[in-house]
C-alpha cells in the first residue's frame, strides 16, 4: 500500500474511534483511549509510542500533555514524513481565560483532538498561534513567553529527548512491540 494511502487509512481509522465520543469529549478518559488507540494500531503492525512534553509549557497546561507519535511499517524512527501525531488534548492546549471574542469564536472552531502528520501539526500550530498572539495583542497584553509557535512545536518534538519523553506504556503484554521499548 502507497504510503499516502497509509496515513488516510490510519487517520480515518482513528476519527472512526474518536467521531462518537465528540458529545462527550471532556468526560472521555484520554488515557484509557490513548491505550484503546495503540491496541488498534498493533493489531494492523503500526508502531505507536506514546510520548511527554518536558517542554516548559507541560506544567502550564491544565490538560494532559501526552500525544501519540505513529510510525508506518518499513518507516524509520527518524522519519517525519511517514510519521502521524494524535493528540487528544490538542484544542485544550490553546484554551485562553481573557480571550478576545474573535479568538473564542475561532476557539470554537478548533477539532479537540489532533490526528495528522507532524508537518500538518506545524502548520495548524503556527495558524492557531497567530490567531492566539492577534487575541493578547487587542486585549493590551503581552504574549507570554510559553504562548509562543515555538514553544508549542517544541513541545511536540518526539526526536529531541530533552523535551519529550516516551510516557510509560499502557500495554503489558509480554509480546507487545511497545512492552520493550
């Protein structure tokens, strides 16, 4: 199968399990999804590990700040371009108190959970940032400095493990491919 058709398989998969809790997003166990996530993944042969922002925005953020890196078969570690990120708690890591009104009607416009290649991730950061720093600028306050597009990318830097560490894995099965890892 043609890696392209991979990724949208992957994706569709996924949206498939997330697309009937959208009701109740904020009562759903990201943990226990995240793991129901990865045992789909492995039953198709797709790497999945589940990683920990280090970054310095982790302890501002009153949501989670693990996110899913997915590997297609026959891709490298290394890879970005065959690589998928799901983050359940992507919408809630840009959720401001003082918002401007602009900012909470495009708030409102924002899917919860992430599930996209990592090149997409950059790009729907650096959109919902601009909108973010556009919002702190007519309210009269300065961004602060974890508010930034780099500080946000960073946090989703699964190759540089001074700032995101692989959490522990949920699945202990002794045959797991993720068990040893």
């Amino acid at each position: 199968m043609h890696k392209s058709y991979a990724i949208e398989y992957v994706k569709e998969m996924i949206f498939a399990m997330l697309d009937p809790l959208a009701g109740e997003w904020d009562n759903v166990d990201k943990d226990d999804l995240y793991q129901k996530i990865i045992t789909k993944l492995l039953e198709i042969s797709i790497d999945a590990r589940l990683f920990e922002s280090v970054s310095s925005m982790a302890h501002m953020c009153s949501e989670s700040d693990k996110f899913l890196v997915l590997w297609l078969p026959g891709s490298s570690l290394e890879s970005v371009r065959d690589t998928l990120v799901v983050d359940l708690h992507f919408k809630g890591r840009f959720s401001l108190i003082r918002a401007s009104q602009k900012y909470a009607l495009f708030y409102d416009t924002i899917e919860p959970a992430f599930v996209g290649t990592a090149a997409s991730l950059h790009k729907s950061i650096k959109i919902v940032c601009a909108e973010m720093a556009y919002s702190f600028k007519v309210s009269g306050m300065e961004l602060p400095p974890w508010r930034t597009e780099a500080v946000y990318k960073n946090s989703y830097d699964f190759q540089n493990k001074s700032k995101v560490q692989q959490a522990s894995v949920f699945i202990n099965e002794p045959d797991s491919p993720l068990s040893s890892a």
